[in-house]
C-alpha cells in the first residue's frame, strides 16, 4: 500500500503524461533529478553485435518515462484498433498497415531520440506519426479522409508528415535513400542531429538500399539505417525473401546492432547508444529491430494464410511489449496494479475521444483539389479536370 | 475439345465433369455458372479470365514462367494467379523478394536466353523501379543488336486508379509505355478481352505490357464460346466496336469503356443521339483505322481515359486525326476525358472529381453535339 503522498504525486504525473499525449508539441522524456530513477537489467539475449560494442543491459530510467512509454504504448495499441473497427466500418478506405504489436519499436525509439533528430519510415507508420507529434484527431482525420487530418485529407494512411517525421512513404525501398538525403543535410548544415531510417525486412533487399548504404558510409552521414524486421514482408517470410537474413550485418563495411524489438527498453537502450555512435561522428550504423505484427499485412490480409494462428498467440502470449513492460514495472515496483489499469483507461479514453472528434469533421473543401500541386505563388497558370470546362487558375 | 464441353454441360457425365474440373477449375465453375444461372451464356470474372489465359498458356509452352511478388504461395496480391502454383510448382511460378528493377532486369535476361517470363507488378506503379529495365532492356534491344537478340516477355499487373489508394498508387502508365517503340501496348476491358489480349501477349515474341485494372478484377461479363477456347487470342492492334452509332464516336480503353457504354446508353435512351463506343484494346500498335473510319460516319470524336491529361492517350488521338483524312470529316473539335491533372487525392469527394465517369461523358457530348464548324 503507497504512503498517501505518494498517490498524489502519481496522479499529478498521471495528469501530466495525459496532457503530453495531447499535445502536438515535443513529446520530450527528459526525466527531473528529483524523480527516482529505476535501473532495469534486460534480458542477456537482448543485442547481437556486428563490429561494434554492446549496449549495457542496465536501463537507467525514470519512472516518468516509464510511464510515458507504457502510456504512448497503450494508446498506439488503442489507436491502431480502433482504426481496424473504423476501416471495416468502410469509414477508412484504401490501404491501411496496421502496427498492432510493434508498438516498442516507435516508443522506444522516441524516448532516445531528440525533436530535432528525424525519421523516416514506409507504410506502417500511424504509431511513428503520433510519437513524432502527430496529434491523435490529426491522425484519425487523415485516415478518415477529413479536412482536419494532418495531410489535410489528401494523403490517407501513408503520407502522413509532421517537422520530425518525412512520412509515411508508400514506395518500398524508396524511403531509404531519401533518409540517407536527411542525414546528408543534417551534416551540410553542421547540425548535431541523427537520421533514423527505417525500412523492413521485405525492403532489405532492395538495391537502393545498399546505394545509400554505400554512399553514407563513404560520406560518413549521422544515419541509423533501422530494419524494423517483423518476419514477414506482406505474405513472404524472411527465410523465402532473402538469402540472409542477419539484416543488422548486412551493411557490411557499416557495423550494426541486433535488438529485441518487442522489448521497449532494449529498443529505448539501442537506440541510446546509436545515436552517441552517429554524434560521436562514427557515421553510419545499421540497427535490426526484431518486432512482430499480430495483424496482416494490411486490412485486405487476414495475416493467416502464411503463418499459423499458433506463431500468432504464442508471441502475444509470450512476448507482447505492453505486457513486458507491464511486469517491469510490476517487478521493479514503479507502479501498481491498479494505476496501470488507470494508465490503461485514460489511454483508451483519449483515444475514443479524439476518434469521435476526427469523425465529426467534414471532407476537405473543394478548393482543396487543385491546391498544393505547386508551392503557393509558383504554380503553372492552370491545371486542367477532367475536360476543357474544368479548369483550376491560379 | 468444344464437343467433349457441350456434352458435359448437357449430359453431365460426371466422370468428364471431374477430370474437367481437375484440369481446369476456372473453366469447371464457369460451365457450372451456366447451368445454375439459366441465362444462356457463361459469365467469367476479369480475374479468372486473365487466370485462365496464363493457365493455358503455361499447359501449352514448358519455357513461360511466372514471376512476381506474392503470385505463387499467396495466390496472386489480386488472386489472378490463383491455383498456379500448386498446378505447376515453384520451378514455373516463382514467388520474388520486393525487388522490382532487379527481378524484371533478371526476367529480361531470361528471356534473351530463351525462356518466355509473364513477369508481374504488383501494380504499374511500382513497375518505375524497373522501367529501365523495361525501355532499355527489353524494348530495344532486338533494335540496337541488330535483330539478333529478342526479348519474348509480358510484362503485367494493375494498372490506373483503384479506390482511396491515393496519389503513388493510382497512376495510369498507358502513355509512357505506348510511347516506346519496341513495346507493344494493351489494355483490356472486360473478361473476353482479358484473355485474348494476355494469351496473344505471352505468343507474342517481343516484349508487351498488359495494363490490367484492379477495379475490374471482380466484375463478371459473358465469354463466347469462342473465348472459351485454349486457342482464342485477340489479335493486338485491333479496337472493338462495342456498341454501334451514327452521331458521334467516343474511344475509351480499360474502365473507361464501362462508362463510355453507360454514357451511350443513356443517352440514346433520352433520344439525344446514338454514340459509337470504340474498346482500343490497343495501346501500341493504334487501331487509327478503325477511328478514321467511324469518325467519317459520325463526324464528332471524344476519346476517354483515366491517365493524366497531357501527352495522353487522348492527345495521341487527336494528333493522328488532326493528321489524317478524318479531320476533313469532323463537325467538331475533338475533346478528350480525361483523369485531372494532379496527383491522386485520398479524400473521397476529391478522388471522385479525379477521375472520368459517366456524367462527365454525356456533359461534354452533349456540349460537343452542340458546336458545328461554320455554324
């Protein structure tokens, strides 16, 4: 039972960790030397090293950001659900990648990176999109197609942008070299930032990918080329895709780093030391997150025609990231039972919330159409619809 | 073979009606179709028709392989290749890493070699990673060495818009590809057209694109018994009069075909005149005689596509008419229908105002039946 000063500071943090979800500024994990801090051991298996050192298993942590991971990750859970029911519903239409089970590898990420660090990744990207300070209605409105979504309506699942974030991307492969080009003008500009790429195991075989391999180790970019690896690429598995598949050496000449990606920490503790390699101008480092989606590869895949229902369970069962950190925080006693069944509600409360705010928004206006094919005041003099009479001036 | 079909739709021997089934599922359903539908002809989708052109054709020829993402082990992204695998096993129907200018590249190379690869995309979109491959390998090779190489490959997969798959996923490529002299160029409409098109495409020893049409998977249409047939190939080059008129002609390929029908059909119905709807079937080689020849009887032309407006199908038609003896015969300036010039929105009521439909078809008919030259 907590000392009752102790419950009311829970619920200020509580308050506190709801506001920051709500914000679309920086979501920052700078944890307070006042606020203890917790020194979680990860499990011995969690790193497999190519030409570089390991990361220490002893996670230095505050219970803030303990909470804060736990939240992001419950509510990224929650959003990618509810997006399910929104898309069935025909609500959502298109494509839609679900993220369902490789919430640790954007909450993780994101608690060792800065706000001016960037990222970049392909398709399955709504929980990249709220970490990156996409707001949950922004969100919700893009997918529903709405005139308040962060695209303004006009990109749908996959092109989703904000400061932080270069999308959202629906060309496999194609994200990569354009992550390398990122890295690139963080150097020009001397800034000290990092450049997190992050492609999948079905990318990883493609070309351009050891183009911008190539080229950020020869020009030695502050690139984290990350292979968020979840085993399958739509209906091919990994051994049927590629010839190897260690995706953290296959860099080469670039060293690399092999995570358990189920587990926020380990990811939090990967990344860490990631980005001290591309600061330390050590240039180029792949990183392979080992993750696992529980959905398909999108809505139209019912996920189960290439792998058994079994695999599935078992790695809910046994290696779920909400539920690991769960017992964390059980074990090492950050928080109770009971206040993360309250983490649990607000999470989903918010989520709900913001989905009926973004349904209740209208589509996008219809001048909306012609805009932003060209920047504002360098456009082409018109652009033409579907026959001579429709014509869009500028 | 047609005999040994009539009698197992008729007399239902069953032990016929099994091998039939064993040897060619798709061809079994559809007889079966017949019989429980009643309506006296058999209905195919676009997606098993395109299933049983590769079906046959990789029965008749041991060197045509299968090569794409997803298309054995998953049955095909869009289901068309369904079954294959399992029939022909993975030596013939090879499931790829997401490597589109390194497979196509390496589909090139075999057939140079000898082989005769139906290389997949699993839409056009994503074939840009490989269209070097396409143009400068494929295309014009048999030119650049003289004759003595050739390139006997189909290229195919998706092509167009879908439905809120937004603007990297929705482009149509007829106009590049029907640009590039080396290629051959088709799109099918409907079911019948499926087939011909993709059985005379793999026959054909250069190299062809198929521009297919998710959206048209799924829709079912009547296959003649002609079509029916392991032989029936359409002959690539050669539009199809779907529906014959007097007051004006509209030319449309792929979906655009369906709505050109419904615009005709409507507006016949409202006694505003009889519109001849040309199916090009063709991108490149141009049935342009087939055109010439209805524009001298009509007198009035709008073309209809769902790729962007400029440098389009449309453009070509009218720069080839404006070229010829055609041009003496028009009433009217020609007027193409087009997808709108921007990327492809997401939003449902801004997707809609993207692409050609047949309200926008029977608005510029009637407004073009309305202008005379020297009026």
């Amino acid at each position: 039972m907590l000392p009752i000063s102790r419950v009311r500071s829970l619920s200020t943090v509580t308050t506190r960790a709801t506001t920051t979800l709500q914000q679309t500024a920086t979501r920052s994990f700078a944890s307070s030397a006042v606020v203890p801090q917790f020194h979680i051991k990860l499990n011995p298996d969690s790193f497999h090293t190519y030409n570089c050192e390991t990361p220490s298993l002893e996670v230095e942590v505050s219970k803030k950001d303990l909470i804060d991971m736990y939240s992001s990750m419950a509510t990224i859970r929650r959003m990618e659900m509810t997006a399910d029911g929104l898309y069935k519903a025909k609500l959502i239409r298109g494509f839609c990648h679900l993220s369902t089970g490789q919430e640790a590898v954007s909450v993780g990420m994101e608690s060792a990176m800065t706000s001016n660090d960037k990222l970049i990744t392909a398709y399955r990207s709504h929980g990249f999109t709220y970490m990156r300070g996409g707001s949950l209605v922004s969100i919700f409105g893009e997918l529903l197609g709405r005139k308040n979504g962060i695209s303004k309506g006009k990109g749908g699942s996959m092109y989703m942008f904000t400061p932080r974030l270069q999308g959202g991307n629906g060309i496999v492969g194609a994200q990569v070299p354009v992550g390398a080009g990122l890295a690139f003008a963080q150097k020009y500009l001397g800034r000290k930032e990092t450049t997190f790429v992050i492609y999948g195991d079905g990318a990883a075989n493609q070309g351009q990918v050891f183009e911008s391999f190539n080229m950020a180790k020869l020009w030695e970019l502050p690139a984290v080329f990350v292979c968020e690896n979840n085993r399958y690429g739509m209906g091919t598995s990994a051994e049927r895709s590629s010839a190897s598949v260690d995706y953290f050496k296959r860099g080469d000449y670039i060293p690399g780093l092999r995570v358990d990606g189920m587990d926020v920490l380990a990811v939090h503790q990967a990344t860490k030391y990631a980005k001290e390699w591309t600061d330390a101008g050590r240039g180029p480092l792949v990183l392979e997150v080992e993750t696992y989606r529980y959905g398909g590869h999108s809505m139209s895949d019912p996920g189960t025609t290439y792998r058994t229902r079994e695999e599935i369970q078992k790695v809910r069962a046994k290696s779920d990231p909400i539920t690991g950190l769960k017992h964390s925080l059980l074990e090492y006693k950050a928080l109770t039972e009971e206040e993360i069944k309250d983490l649990d509600k607000t999470a989903r409360a918010t989520v709900d919330k913001e989905a009926e705010e973004a349904k209740a928004e209208p589509e996008p206006d219809m001048s909306e159409f012609s805009t932003s094919v060209y920047v504002k005041g360098h456009e082409v003099p018109f652009l033409r619809g579907r026959e001579p009479s429709e014509v869009y001036r500028f | 073979m047609s005999s040994i079909l009539k009698k197992a739709a008729v007399v239902s021997i069953p032990t016929v009606r099994q091998a039939l089934a064993r040897s060619n599922p798709v061809l079994a359903n559809a007889l079966l179709a017949k019989r429980q539908y009643s309506k006296g002809g058999v209905e195919m989708t676009v997606r098993d028709a395109l299933n049983s052109a590769l079906e046959e054709e990789m029965t008749a020829d041991e060197k045509i392989y299968l090569m794409g993402e997803e298309v054995g082990q998953y049955n095909g992204a869009y289901k068309v290749s369904k079954g294959l695998l399992d029939k022909f096993g993975p030596k013939r129907v090879i499931d790829t890493p997401i490597t589109e200018s390194g497979f196509c590249g390496l589909a090139v190379g075999s057939a140079f070699a000898g082989l005769k690869p139906v290389c997949e995309f699993m839409t056009w979109n994503f074939a840009m990673q490989a269209i070097d491959q396409i143009v400068n390998s494929a295309a014009k090779t048999h030119y650049m060495s003289g004759g003595n190489v050739t390139c006997p490959i189909t290229f195919r997969g998706p092509n167009g818009a879908a439905s809120g798959v937004a603007a990297q996923h929705s482009q149509c490529f007829a106009a590049w590809y029907g640009s590039v002299p080396g290629l051959k160029v088709v799109s099918p409409w409907n079911s019948e057209d499926a087939k011909g098109l993709l059985k005379a495409a793999i026959r054909d020893p250069n190299p062809v694109v198929v521009l297919e049409n998710e959206l048209m998977y799924g829709v079912s249409f009547p296959m003649s018994e002609a079509a029916l047939s392991k032989d029936f190939v359409i002959e690539i080059g050669k539009a199809k009069i779907e529906k014959e008129g007097s007051d004006i002609t509209i030319v449309a390929h792929s979906r655009s075909v369906g709505f050109a029908l419904e615009a005709a059909h409507l507006l016949e119905k409202e006694g505003i005149c009889k519109a001849e709807v040309i199916n090009l079937r063709s991108i490149r080689p141009l049935d342009i005689d087939t055109i010439i020849k209805s524009v001298k009887k009509t007198n009035r032309l709008v073309t209809v596509e769902g790729g962007w407006p400029q440098y389009g199908v449309g453009s070509e038609i009218c720069a080839q008419i404006m070229e010829s003896e055609a041009f003496d015969h028009l009433d009217a300036p020609v007027v193409r229908i087009t997808g709108a010039d921007i990327p492809t929105p997401y939003a449902q009521n801004l997707e809609t105002l993207a692409f050609p439909d047949t309200d926008v078809i029977s608005r510029v008919i009637k407004r073009t039946l309305n202008k005379k030259i020297g009026a």
